[in-house]
C-alpha cells in the first residue's frame, strides 16, 4: 500500500513522468517532481522528504549510477525504470520496472518497500 506515501519520480521524459504521477496519485500516493536531469535528482535526493523513488535508469543520456549511490547510502528504497531489462552492478539486485510501465507492477513493486 502506498497510500499517503511520498514517491520521487526521476525520468526524463515528461509524457512519461507526467502519466505515472497521475498512477500515484490514483493510488493515494504523493508524488514528488518529477526531476528529468541527474543535477536535478541528486539535489532532490540530498534534500530528502519522500519515501521510495522510482529511478529512470537513463536520464538523458546519463547513467543514473550516481543517484542510486546516493539512494543507496541514504537507505532509500528505488525501483529502477529500464527499457533495457536489466542494470549493472551493484544495482542488479534492486527492483526493476520495464518500460513502457505496467501501473500494477509499479505499484506492486512500491507496495512491497512498506509491508510489515
């Protein structure tokens, strides 16, 4: 359940951004951005306030590897959005959301970070 959660969305592409803040709101959460650049993601990371991040795991043409580092030694939970179907390590191991996004895998995947 990620109702009443504050989600940050990192992806670079506003049309995509766009609809998967409109899912988290259908599902009571609280999305926070988006932010599309890796400057911009890595201030919103250091500035904290929300709860889990799905990560876009290209941001124009950048790897997101320095934001999920930072994710990372903040304990925050990400889920990783990749058209690629996987990343490298030491990122392999987190939760990964193929694009294009499925709504009910993405909240899945959220869900998951906050059950007792």
């Amino acid at each position: 359940m990620i109702q009443g959660k504050r989600i940050l969305v990192v992806e670079d592409e506003f049309i995509v951004a766009a609809m998967l803040c409109d899912t988290l709101e259908d599902e009571g959460a609280v999305p926070v951005g988006p932010v599309g650049r890796l400057g911009e993601a890595l201030d919103a990371v250091a500035a904290g306030g929300f709860d889990a991040v799905v990560l876009d795991w290209n941001l124009a043409g950048e790897p997101s590897l320095p934001i999920a580092a930072a994710l990372a030694e903040r304990g925050i939970p990400f889920v990783i959005a990749t058209g690629y179907g996987s990343v490298e390590a030491p990122f392999n191991d987190r939760p990964i959301l193929g694009k294009p996004y499925i709504s009910g895998q993405l909240i899945a995947k959220l869900s998951a970070f906050f059950q007792a």
